[in-house]
C-alpha cells in the first residue's frame, strides 16, 4: 500500500515541536510493518529554511523525503513546488495522511485528494483543541468556516492522539470517523535513571503562551519556600517570542526561583535530561497529547501534568499527578514528590510500566489498519491499540 505524508515541516525542523519527531517516527515505524510511506514537506525552519536538498528524494531514517521550498517565509507554508508535485502524483496514492491545519500543504493536499478521489486522512495535531482554536481566533475562525471545515468533513477520517483530542474534533466535525491512535515512544532497552537530580524539575516543549508558565513559574516560586535548592531547567526552542514574557514572570516572583534555560535539546542529551530528572513538568493550558509524558515515563521518570491535559492515568496508573491549574496544589505535590524517595521509586516504577502501552509498533499497527479502511471503503474504527484501547487510556475532558 503506497500512503503519501503531506505535512507543512518535518525533521529535522525541532523548532515547531513534538509533532515534527512524531510524525517521523510514525513513517519509520509504518514503513517498518510494510507500508510504501512517503512524505511530502517543505523546508521550512522558522524565519530560515532547513540545509536540505530540495531537488531530490532524501533517505531520513530509511523514510523517503520530498523537501520543496517554502516562498514567502512565513508560517503559512506556501510552497507552488509542492503544490504541483501532489497534483501530479496524489492519484499514484492509495491513500493520503494530511498533518496540521491552517497551513497551504493541508489546503493543497485536501483538495487535491478530493478532485482525484483518493481518501485522505487528516491529523489536526491539537489545532482543535479549545484553547488552540481561540488562540489567534480572528484568523483562524474566518479560515475555518471558508476552508478548513469543508476540507475535515470530505476526509475518510480524522486522526487523534487522545479521547481528549477525539471529543474535540466531534464537537467540530461530528459526522467523520475518528482514528484515536496515540503517539508512540521507543522503550530504552536499560535503565536510565542512575543518576537523579532530586532537586532537578524539568520543562521540555515550546516556550508558547499555551504552555502554562503563568502556572509553572509560580508554583515553583512557592516550592523554593520549602526548597531552596530546588532548580527549574527549560529545554525547547522560544516559540511566538515567550521567552522574555517568561523572564519578567521569573523576575517577579518572591522568592525568584533558580531557573536554566538550555534551549532544544534531542537525542541523548534529552534522554538523559528527562532521566536525570527529579519530576518532569507539563503546565499546559492545553494539549491534544502532550510527548514529553510518554518520553519521561519511557525511562522511569514521574510526571505532574495539568488536568488541561489528557494525562488523568498519571494518577490512575501511580506514574505521577493529574493536578488543576493551582499553584499552591503544584507546590505541594512537587515538594512530596522530590522529597519522598520511597514513593518516587514506586512512581518510577509505575511510570515505566504506563509507558510500555505506548510502543511505536503497536500504535503504527493501529494507523496501518486506518489506512487499509479507508482504501477499502470501510469506517475507521474510533478505538486505538487493542481491546479497550490503550489510546483511551488518555483521557477525556472534564
């Protein structure tokens, strides 16, 4: 089965977050379960373009690239290079997955694979959450009504990571299947926890408004009354030009709370951050999945999430906390957490046994499957990997 990845930027493009190392690591590990996938993408890299040949075909990690220019450069993605190739080839297709909204490589390929007829799969990657849809709400709402919701409700069906993410897409879209398939993460054959910083929390993602550093920064001001030594280390790239807000935030508090910004971080260097870890932190006001998680629970590390998020078997499972957006109920948490070593054990535990759920094979299975469905004309089945589906276990909204 030939499957083309339509998607606006792609690896090595860090910048734009978790979606970018996802969706390579999903084409890696469909291509290894037998499905002929092939991506399409643009050079996009923020205000730059990424060092990579847009002449050719590129071999990343035994995955077929097309990387077309991008002109203008702006987050938009308007690519005419690429816009001509998926209407010269979208037919050879048996089916077409379209990542991101609100992007010219989503527009392009939606359409295209309607006037052709070839099914199409779009992952909205969290474009549907609340918070996201009114986050530059006076642009996205226009195109929404104009573009975006005829190009979701022509799809064979729409792809989630969460039930969190599926309930949103519903209320959006209600008529088209849903393919709840969660990210996936790679298992470390051996421990990586040797080493922790029990004073050490760790932020890994975009620094972005919807982040939740209005929460983070002062719950662990808070917490620096109870521990002094206790550091924040931020890891990701600066997203929408948060970082200063962040500063003046950290500034503020009293006591200011110790904080190292590293900036990305990936490979190695980001195993053994998050395994090196006391807790790792997601404030998020919002999150259709939220990578970090599986990655931290992969090796061993507990997590606190924010109930805005679809982590609630952090607490089910004993792998972390589930907590409200309150700074005070963050605080206490950490400090028992950093400061109890027989429950942060149990936890690490936990964390490493949620974590085997979420193997890339059995989640590639689950899009594999996906992809036969709408080739042969069938609904998508709405649940992810096996009976009762491991995908569910990430939960839905309040």
């Amino acid at each position: 089965m030939r499957v083309l990845h339509v998607v606006p930027s792609f690896w090595p493009a860090v910048r734009y977050g978790g979606p970018v190392r996802t969706v390579l690591e999903l084409c890696v590990h469909l291509r290894r379960a037998g499905v002929d996938v092939r991506v399409a993408t643009t050079d996009a890299d923020g205000d730059g373009d990424l060092a990579v040949p847009t002449d050719r075909w590129v071999d990343v990690q035994g995955v077929p690239v097309r990387y077309f220019r991008r002109r203008p450069r702006t987050r938009f993605t308007v690519s005419p290079e690429l816009a001509r190739y998926v209407a010269r080839e979208a037919g050879s297709f048996d089916v077409l997955h379209i990542t991101s909204l609100f992007s010219f490589p989503s527009l392009v390929a939606a359409r295209v694979a309607a006037w052709k007829q070839v099914p199409y799969i779009v992952s909205p990657r969290g474009s549907l959450m609340p918070a996201a849809r009114h986050f530059r709400g006076w642009k996205k709402v226009p195109y929404w009504w104009a573009i975006e919701r005829r190009n979701l409700t022509r799809a064979a069906a729409i792809h989630a990571t969460s039930r969190a993410e599926a309930d949103a897409i519903r209320e959006m879209v209600p008529s088209v299947p849903i393919l709840l398939a969660p990210n996936g993460v790679s298992l470390p054959e051996e421990d990586r926890r040797v080493s922790v910083n029990t004073h050490r929390l760790v932020f890994l993602g975009r620094i972005h408004p919807l982040k939740g550093f209005d929460l983070l920064v002062p719950a662990v001001s808070r917490l620096a009354q109870r521990m002094p030594d206790v550091e924040l280390v931020i890891a990701g790239p600066d997203d929408e030009n948060h970082r200063p807000a962040v500063e003046q935030l950290i500034r503020a508090q009293v006591p200011q709370p110790r904080v190292t910004w590293i900036g990305p971080v990936e490979g190695t260097r980001k195993t053994e951050l998050l395994a090196g870890a006391g807790v790792v932190v997601l404030p998020s006001k919002t999150e259709n999945f939220g990578q970090v998680v599986v990655e931290a629970l992969a090796v061993g590390t507990p997590v606190v999430a924010s109930d805005r998020t679809p982590w609630e078997v952090l607490e089910k499972a004993g792998a972390g906390r589930w907590l409200p957006r309150d700074a005070e109920a963050w605080s206490r948490a950490l400090a028992e957490i950093l400061t109890d070593a027989a429950l942060r054990q149990q936890m690490s535990a936990a964390a490493r046994q949620l974590a085997r759920r979420f193997s890339w094979p059995a989640v590639a299975a689950v899009v594999a499957k996906g992809y036969e469905d709408v080739r042969a004309g069938r609904r998508v089945e709405s649940e992810g990997p096996g009976s009762g589906s491991d995908a569910a276990q990430v939960g839905s909204r309040r």
